[in-house]
C-alpha cells in the first residue's frame, strides 16, 4: 500500500486535502476511498457535489462494498448539491461566514452524534466551481472559510479543483492561495507513473544535471504550503526555476505518463490493490 492511501485511510481531524485532477476517474477512486474508509469504522460524510460526481462516488462506493441506499437511510452519508449550497452561502457574490457557517452546521446536524465522533468527513467542490469561474478570490475565501470552521466542528475535509498539472495553469504563482490553504496536495496517480514519467523526461532532457537538479527540489519546499507529491512539487519547481525546458519536461513526461499509466490513474492503482 502506498503512503498516500494510508493517508486517505486514516482519521484526520481537521485535515483539509485538495485534489488537483484531470482524469475525473482517479478523483473517483480517491474520493470514494476517503469515505468508505469513514464509514467502514462506523463515521458519517457530507458530500457537496455536483449530480455527475455524486453518480461517481455512489458507484466508487459500491465497488468499494459499501450500500449507499442504506448509508443515506441511515444518515451516515449526506449529499448536497454544490451549485445551491454555493448560492446560499454567498452574499453579493462572496462567501459570507454568517451564511457558510449556518449553512454546512445545519448539514452537520443531520448526523448522529456517536457515528460524528467515530469519524465525520465531508467533500466540498464549491470551492472548485468558483474556480472554473474564474472567480478566484472567492474560492480563497471560501477556503478560509472552511478551515475557519474545522478549527471547531472536528472534522476533515476533501476539496478537489479540475486543473490539470501538466497544464501551463499549473504554477506556483497561480496557485499559492490555495497551496496554503490546505494541509495536503493529494496525488491525482498515487501509483508512482506520474514520477516515474517525470524523472524519465527529465533524464533524457536534462541528462546530467537532472539528478542535480532533483537534489536541489528536494531541499527548496515553501514554507506554509501543503504537504505535496514529489512529482507535482517537481513540475511547479521546474515551471518557476527552469522556464525555459520546462515546457519541453513537461511536455514529454505527459506522453510518457500515458504510457506507462494506459492514461487512466485508476488502471495503474487497480494493478497495485
């Protein structure tokens, strides 16, 4: 098992994870692990979703074993829809604490105490719809807003963006706002493909100084970001520190990545379980 699974596995009280995904299947697989895992040790999820990617994570669920109709019954596992949770959380176009905080306390009332303090998750990609909107300064407050409230409701946290990391949106500069705000960049391919086609781009590319250049990454993480993949960490280095082969990096360990992940993350992972 790797060591990001173990980490979607545990309990992390006031945790806030992002994914940053392309592939909306390897978000699926993620996700759908962080709850069952939840829910498997007797806890609840809140889930603010868009209808496609609720459809997702209910089948992710049952792959998984879980049954999602008795779940809901049950109340152990909420969904709300992202889009109207959004609008009643925003005042003028912004987050407005007041509203966020009786909004998702209310949803968090819906479950039981005793199954709340075994292990309460919840999944919100408000934050990423404010994001394909360009409405970046909203998601940030938005973020804020969310770990304003961690600090006393005792819960973790999984928020997911659609930018893909190969993409040239994917640096540092645009970025840094939501890099703080979380606690952890989950991987989007937690197999290893993703740093495997790295470092091969890299090798060919860069030839010797390429080890160099990974020894310099290793020892140069900011300050106050999240805890983030070696790969995803590498790609936003070379992008600020490296402009000029960057392109050509990146480029080629894409191409690379399909190979050796068949381009799906989830066949890669479905090879390792």
């Amino acid at each position: 098992m790797f060591a990001w699974e173990r980490l979607l596995e545990q309990s992390h009280s006031c945790g806030h994870f992002v994914q940053l995904y392309q592939d909306e299947r390897a978000l699926g697989r993620n996700v759908g692990v962080f709850f069952w895992e939840g829910l498997r040790r007797g806890g609840s999820v809140l889930a603010i979703t868009t209808p496609g990617h609720r459809k997702l994570f209910e089948q992710e669920l049952e792959r998984l074993g879980a049954n999602v109709a008795d779940l809901r019954e049950g109340g152990r596992l909420l969904f709300l829809d992202a889009q109207s949770t959004l609008a009643e959380v925003t005042l003028n176009g912004q987050p407005e604490w007041a509203r966020f905080e009786e909004t998702i306390r209310a949803a968090l009332r819906n479950f039981a105490p005793s199954t709340v303090a075994e292990d309460l998750r919840a999944y919100g990609e408000m934050v990423g719809i404010l994001w394909n909107a360009r409405q970046y300064a909203a998601a940030v407050r938005l973020e804020q807003l969310w770990n304003k409230l961690l600090e006393s409701a005792h819960f973790s946290l999984y928020c997911a963006y659609a930018i893909d990391v190969f993409g040239n949106d994917f640096q540092a500069a645009n970025l840094e706002c939501v890099l703080r705000a979380h606690t952890h960049v989950m991987p989007g391919e937690i197999g290893g493909a993703l740093e495997a086609a790295l470092h091969r781009s890299m090798n060919e590319i860069l030839g010797p100084h390429a080890d160099e250049l990974r020894a310099r990454t290793n020892g140069s993480r900011q300050p106050g970001w999240a805890i983030m993949p070696n790969a995803e960490w590498m790609i936003l280095w070379l992008r600020e520190n490296l402009p000029a082969q960057a392109d050509n990096i990146v480029r080629r360990a894409r191409d690379y990545y399909k190979q050796l992940s068949g381009i799906s993350p989830l066949r890669a992972l479905a090879d390792t379980d």
